[in-house]
C-alpha cells in the first residue's frame, strides 16, 4: 500500500530516475564537495537516457506481439474462408 500511496500522490516520482545514495558514494572523487558531484551527475543526466533508450521497451514489445497474434488470427481466418469457396466452387452445391 505504501507503494501505490507513493504513486496517487506523486505520480511524476515514478518515472524519475534519481542517482542512488550508494551510486553517489562510489562516484564521488576522494574529498569531493558536494556540489561538484551534483553538477557531475546532472551533466551526465543526457547520457545515462540515451543509454536506457538503447533498450527495448516491455510495453512496446506487449503491444507487437498482441499486433501480430491478431494480423495472424485475421490472416488464418482469411485463408480457411478461401478455402472454404475454393472447395465449395469445386465441387459444386448439387
């Protein structure tokens, strides 16, 4: 429950992707002030997404495979009704 109050009440924090304390940790430089390591990551915002992009998306791979399942299911459809007249038309009603 505590998860799906998180996401009624701040649904944008969902999408975002934040640095974890321990990544920050162990990108930090010896002695580094914490503004430089800010700055650091957010320059390296830009490409960490082009680099998450380079993966497919589950949604988009669901949405493929319920496309294809149903242009198969049309496609089936299609050559039992051809087959059907075809031989229907060989031979003949009577």
């Amino acid at each position: 429950m505590h998860n799906a109050e998180r996401l009624y009440s701040h649904p944008g924090s969902m999408s975002s992707r934040r640095w974890s304390p321990l990544a920050r940790w162990m990108l930090r430089e010896y002695n580094e002030l914490p503004h430089y390591i800010d700055n650091r990551l957010n320059a390296s915002h830009e490409a960490a997404v082009k680099y998450i992009a380079q993966f497919p998306s589950h949604t988009l791979a669901s949405v493929a495979r319920f496309v294809a399942f149903v242009t198969g299911s049309f496609a089936a459809l299609l050559l039992l009704v051809a087959d059907l007249l075809l031989l229907v038309g060989a031979v003949g009603w009577g």
